[in-house]
C-alpha cells in the first residue's frame, strides 16, 4: 500500500469516526426531546392539582419553542444543547412555584445536569447553573425581606448561611457534573486517536507485507530483465561480427561518418559495404522492425547482399537489388497472405572512385548527393524488398551519377526523418533533413557528426524514439587520394 492509499485510508476512518459521533448526537437529541415534553408534561400534570396552568402551558410552551427554534434555525450549531441546559434550570423553578416552595423540586436541575453529561461539554452546565443560581438569589431575597407570596421554600431557617451552603452544594454537583462530560470527551477521543494508531499500525503491517512482495516481485523482475538486456547484448555482439566494420570504411572514405542510434540495444537499420576490385558496394539497408526482431532481419538482409555481391559481382544495382527481392521471397516465404510483410528498404551504391561515377538503385530508400553548387535527391523505386509485392514484377531504376573531388554522398534510414519532435510534435521531415544538409556538407566530417546527432536530440527533446536511425555521410574523392591499399586495390 502506497502513502496515497494510506491516507485515504485514514480519511475514511476519520469520516466513519466522524458519523458515529453524529449518530450518537442524535440519539442524545432524541432523548432530549423525550426529556423536554416529559417536563412540560409533568408541570401541566402538576396544574391539575394546584391550578397552575397558565404557568405551565406558557413556561412549557416558551421553553419548547426556544429549544426548537435554535435546533431548525441553527442545524450545525450546538447552541440548542445550551437551550436545553437553561430549560431545565425553568422546569425546576416551574415545579417548585407549582407546588409551593417543595425543597424536593431541587432534585430536578441535579437530574437535568446529570443528563447533560452525555453531551460530553462541560460548558452545557453554565446556563443551567446561572439559572438555578439568579433563580434562587432573586426568589430568596424576595423572600428574606418580607414578601410573602413567593413560593420558594417551606423552611423557616434558611438563612443566608444555609443558602450559601446550598449553593456550594449546588455547584459542586454542577462542577462534578461538568467534570465528568469533560473526562467523557477526553476519553471518546482518547478512543478515536487510538483508533487511528490501531489503523495506522495495521495498514502499516499490510504496507510492509505489500513492500516485501513488491521487493521479491522486483527482484525477479531485475534479474528476468538482467537475463534478456544479457541475450540482446550477446545478439549485438553477433550482429557485430556478422556486419562489416566501420572503421574499415575510413581506408576507403577518409572522411566519412556513421550516426546510428538503434531504437533498442540493437536494431534493423545497419550499413554495409565490400570492395568490388576498383569499385566498393555501399549500402544503408533498414529491416522491418526494431530491437531484436529487427536484428535477425538484420542477419537475412547481410547474407543475401554478400551471395548477391559473390555471384553477380558485375551487376548493376537495380538488377542485384531485383535478384535479392526474388532470393528473399523464396527463403522468408513472402508468398502467405496472413498479414505478415517482413522485409526491408534499402539504397545501394556502386562507387567508381577512379572514374568518377557512381551507380544508385534504391527500394523505398533515396540518396543525397551535395556538392559545391546544389543539393540533390536521388529517389528510388516506390517498393521495398520483401512485402507481398510478385517478386518476378519487381523492377529497380539504376541511376548513373557523376561526382566531382569533395562531393558528399549522404545515405539515411527513414528513421531520422521519421522522429517526432519540436515545439509542434511533428516528424523531422525529408525537407527538414535536406535543410541541415545544407548547412552543414561543407563542414569537417567530424563537425558534420555532431551537428546531425545534436540536431536529432533537439528536435526529439523528451519524445521516445520512433525507430532506429541511420545516417551515413562519405567524402567522395578519387582512387589517388585514398590509402595505398585501396589504389593497389584500385590498380
């Protein structure tokens, strides 16, 4: 259980805390409304016997509409319960007018503060209290200077000395009283603050089981994940091995650079070249999928370049790249029809460094071309390798395109174009690559590196990566101004 829950938890504890408190209210109310009629009962019982009733039905009556009018004006305020407290200080001095001074009436105002008690206040005494209190002060004085038609007591020695210690007396019931309520309070919350450790304490039990189980459940996690990070590793490793290095591409282009971000550890999109006698075959291949899956296309795509590279050497591209649409289809058996369309884009280059001239066919996959005065797109044929497309109907346009000392061939993966990013969440765009081209082809390979990484991390920011991303940039310059071995080769 997590501290949100826990805290919930305890807002529903304090809610339901809450509504037993309300509901023992309302209990307490209806007994008080029991109480009150019973008083007002009582001092009309006691009119028929000393003939009192205008007294009684209107002290009654009063102190009945008093108690209700607060209770229905003031719902949420607690002031009735001090209304209640004063009438039954009134009912009191009702009950001993009505019958003439009995010293027994007194009981009534202690069983009135002794109900009280349950309101668990002790302030809900004072109004009772000052009522008994001005009741007898003002009826006792009355009294002691002559008047004889107050009816207050039958006693012939009350004194001002036994009315003082009548009103200690009085008080101490009404302190008692008090103190009581207010140990009552204490001890209800006492009980509910006790209540909420109890629950804190179980929830924290539950919490601390939940944390155990979610630790062994991450353990396992971790170490699942551990052993598949592990096999994709070891997949890269072997996909390494299999694909040709790129530091062999700098003894043929001294200035060249490889940007390539796999969307996973590894990934479908991988650059491939081979030597072809004065020639070199370049080609920037992106396989259906990513990750792992993408990797294993990986594996299929690099074994049919180096059979096709091995048995038609002399090839055009467009011819090689129809050839390996035909080997593809028969060994990935493209000819189902349950949806599956495994395949790949790709843009392949045969590079004539001593004449000059390059050949391009590409499937799905376009190549740049910058030199001194433009920029060029060269596009390949609209369907890639592979998919559901007849492979005997499958034909690839071979471009022949002249170069000059200095040019840069640029070949890319869709996955770089394809990134969302920028202030509008929107792909990079073919434009938006042929923009940074622009800025950047007369720059040092180096710089031309890090300007198209920096680019691809701005423009995504905090978006996830869409899909690997390939790209590759070579200074094309002729046989004589490349390492020895490559014009001994060339030779």
């Amino acid at each position: 259980m997590f501290p949100s829950d826990l805290c919930e938890m305890i807002g529903r504890m304090r809610i339901k805390d809450l509504g037993v408190q309300v509901e023992w209210k309302k209990r307490v109310d209806r007994i008080a409304d029991l109480f009150l009629f019973t008083c007002s009962g009582l001092g009309l019982l006691l009119a028929t016997v000393y003939d009192t009733w205008l007294i009684a039905i209107g002290t009654g009556g009063l102190c009945l509409i008093a108690y209700y009018a607060v209770k229905v004006l003031l719902p949420h305020r607690s002031l009735h319960h001090y209304v209640l407290s004063a009438a039954g200080g009134i009912y009191m001095a009702l009950y001993i007018y009505q019958m003439h001074g009995m010293f027994e009436m007194h009981f009534f105002a202690f069983i009135g503060s002794a109900y009280l008690v349950v309101y668990q206040n002790w302030k809900v005494q004072i109004p009772m209290a000052v009522v008994l209190m001005l009741h007898h002060a003002l009826f006792g004085y009355l009294q002691f200077i002559g008047m004889e038609s107050v009816h207050f007591t039958q006693l012939d020695y009350m004194t001002l000395q036994v009315f003082v210690i009548h009103v200690l007396l009085a008080t101490f019931i009404f302190v008692l009283c008090g103190l009581w309520a207010h140990l009552f309070h204490r001890l209800g919350q006492s009980h509910i603050q006790q209540s909420f450790e109890i629950g804190r304490l179980e929830e924290a039990n539950i919490q601390k089981d939940d944390l155990l189980r979610l630790h062994a459940d991450l353990r396992t996690s971790q170490k699942v994940n551990k052993d598949i990070t592990d096999s994709i590793r070891y997949t890269q490793r072997l996909q390494q091995a299999l694909l040709p290095e790129v530091q062999l591409l700098r003894d043929h282009f001294a200035g060249s650079f490889v940007f390539n971000r796999p969307h996973s550890i590894v990934g479908g999109d991988f650059l491939w070249f081979r030597q072809m006698g004065r020639e070199l075959l370049v080609a920037c291949v992106d396989c259906t999928g990513h990750g792992v899956p993408g990797a294993f296309m990986t594996i299929v795509a690099t074994d049919l370049l180096n059979r096709v590279a091995r048995e038609q050497p002399d090839q055009p591209p467009g011819i090689m790249l129809q050839m390996m649409a035909a080997e593809m289809t028969q060994c990935m058996g493209m000819e189902r029809t349950d949806g599956v369309a495994d395949g790949m884009d790709i843009s392949l280059c045969r590079i004539d460094l001593v004449n000059g001239r390059l050949q391009f066919a590409g499937a799905m996959s376009p190549i740049i071309l910058a030199t001194s005065e433009s920029i060029k797109v060269f596009k390949g044929t609209r369907h890639g390798l592979g998919g559901h497309v007849d492979p005997n109907q499958e034909t690839f346009a071979t471009h022949e395109i002249d170069f000059a000392e200095g040019d840069m061939l640029y070949l890319f993966s869709d996955g770089y174009t394809h990134q969302f990013g920028g202030s509008k969440d929107k792909k990079f765009s073919r434009s938006g690559l042929l923009a940074l081209i622009k800025r950047i082809h007369n720059l040092p390979v180096e710089e031309q590196w890090t300007k198209v990484g920096k680019a691809f991390d701005d423009w995504k920011g905090a978006q996830h990566q869409t899909d690997d991303s390939l790209l590759v940039g070579l200074q094309l310059k002729s046989a004589s101004a490349a390492s020895p071995s490559v014009m001994s080769s060339a030779a």
